[in-house]
C-alpha cells in the first residue's frame, strides 16, 4: 500500500500519543484504528494492522520498565498463561466474527471502566504499601486475566483498562507495577493476535511499522513519566482517559 506523507505524518503523530496513552492507561488504539482507517482500509485490517504499533510498543516500554526495576519477573508466567489462552481464543474470534458487534463490545467495555473507576476507584487504585496477591492465591485473578486476553487478542482498543483492573483489582499491584505487568501481557496475546492475522493476511506491513515509529518514541516518554510520577496523579490520568475512551468509543 502506497502511503503519501500527509498519511505519514497522520500515524507517526497517532501513535506516538498512542504510545503514552497505552504505556500510562490504555485506549490508544482508539487513535491509531481510526487513523489507519482514513487511509482507506477496512476495519478489520485496520485492526490487525495496528497490532504492529502495539506489540513493539509493549516491547519498548517493557524495557524501560525493566530498567527501573518495576517488573515483576516471578510473577510473569502466572500471569501470561492465562492472558495467552484468552488472547490466542480472542484472535481467533476476531477473524471471523462480523465486524458489527466491534463498536459494541468496546462502547460496553470503556463505559463500564469508567462506572469502576468513578464508583469504586479503590478497586483499581490499591493502597500505598499494599502487598499484592499471587495469581495461585487469587483464582478469580486467573478468570479476569483469561477474559482480558480474549478481549484483548479481539480488539485491541481498551484492552489496557481490561488488564489494569485484573491486575490491580484482582491481584492488588500499584499502578506502575500494573502498567509494567500490563504490558507484558500485551506483548504476549498479541503476538499471538498478530500472528494469526499475518496467518489470514490481514496485516499491511508498511502503514503498520510507520505507525510503530509514533508508538514506541511515546511509549519511551511514558515510562519514564510513570516511574516519576505520584501514583494519585496516574490514578486520575487513568481515569480521564476512561472518559475519553468512552466518547472515542461512542463517536467511532
């Protein structure tokens, strides 16, 4: 696919505030499908496509994550297993499900993120010096962490909200160790995601690696935001963004 330099300049800008949004929140892909949309493609390859972006921007903030030691290593596979079944059920789902039932599922899932955050922001937000759970402690974790993944490897957009009130609901992680983990698990079922979209040849590759040039500059600024940050002010960036989701999501 040819893309002229105004589409360019359209991605590159997309996802680099993609990437911050993603990294710190979630949501970011209701930036970037749209904008590989008014390239002209259709929704469903928009939405392949822009697992591109994603998965080198999990890549690049998993690292900077890492480096400042907010990675939670033990905890990994406990918490990919389940993400990975879900998301590879979720990738599956989403290549042969009608595109129709897409603005649905993400207009019910941002808006009920939104109730949470505003009703019980406790739920997501745990308290300074909370020791959080194991998954093996938490078996409703595992169920949250399954259903994240199917959402997830179906349509990215929203996907970091489902996963931040699983770990954080669930298992009881500060938010920047939430969005580390978060992260992670992102990688893993969209690769998976990926994977069986290239499979279908759903994914155009030159529109997509453009667009991961944006997301993985703004996933480097995020990180280094987040580890600085006071975990009040990430709690209300996550829940402004729930809001602006939510209207994305509506208007999409």
């Amino acid at each position: 696919m040819d893309v002229n330099f105004f589409y360019a300049v359209l991605l590159v800008v997309t996802g680099f505030l993609a990437g911050i949004i993603n990294t710190l929140a979630g949501g970011g892909s209701n930036l970037t499908i749209p904008a590989l949309m008014v390239m002209g493609m259709p929704a469903d390859i928009a939405n392949a496509t822009n697992r591109v972006g994603v998965i080198l921007q999990g890549i690049v903030g998993v690292k900077g994550f890492h480096k400042a030691g907010k990675v939670e290593k033990a905890d990994i596979v406990p918490v990919l297993m389940p993400t990975l079944l879900g998301g590879l059920l979720g990738a599956l789902l989403a290549s042969y499900a009608p595109e129709s039932i897409l603005k649905p599922l993400l207009l019910t899932t941002m808006i009920s993120m939104t109730v949470v955050m505003l009703v019980r922001p406790g739920v997501i937000a745990a308290p300074e010096g909370t020791v959080p759970f194991k998954v093996s402690e938490k078996p409703s974790a595992w169920l949250a962490l399954f259903v994240a993944g199917i959402y997830g490897g179906f349509v990215q957009a929203g996907v970091g909200f489902v996963l931040i009130a699983a770990l954080a609901g669930t298992l009881r992680y500060d938010l920047v160790r939430t969005n580390a983990l978060k992260m992670v698990c992102t990688i893993g079922f969209t690769a998976l995601a990926l994977a069986v979209f290239i499979w279908n040849d759903q994914v155009w590759w030159v529109p997509g690696l453009i667009l991961a040039s944006g997301t993985m500059v703004g996933s480097i600024i995020a990180v280094r935001f987040a580890i600085k940050a006071k975990a009040e002010h990430l709690k209300w960036f996550l829940f402004f963004m729930t809001v602006i989701g939510s209207i994305a999501a509506y208007f999409s």
